[in-house]
C-alpha cells in the first residue's frame, strides 16, 4: 500500500470476500493460498475521515462480567 501511494496511487485493504471462491475464478494454483486483498486504484473522491474514539469507561470492562 506503500509503495502504491509512492507512485501516485490510493489502496484500500479488503475484507468480507470468499477466498475460495476468488481462487476459483483467478485459477489459483492449489498449492497456494490467498492472504489478503487489496484495491489499487485513483480515488474517485477523498476519503471519508476517521471518527473519534470512543472513552475506555465505554469500551473497557473491570472486575464484572457485563
């Protein structure tokens, strides 16, 4: 993803597809495997910015099951 902003390009990482199936279709070879995907492309806008974060009281719980 690095290398991809150093040429001028934007990437995004994937999650959610069907690893099998995307084997599948690009032929892979069975001794291989897929680890992870990622977009390369120009965004088409600027990208969305990120929320804040959330307080450990929220998030976090002690000495209790919730």
């Amino acid at each position: 993803m690095l290398a991809a902003k150093a040429m001028g390009y934007d990437s995004c990482p994937m999650i959610g597809f069907d690893p099998v199936q995307v084997a599948e279709t690009i032929n892979l070879p069975s001794d291989h495997v897929i680890g992870f995907m990622v977009t390369v492309d120009k965004a088409a806008q600027p990208a969305w910015p990120k929320g804040g974060q959330l307080a450990l009281s929220e998030v976090v719980v002690q000495d209790r099951f919730a």
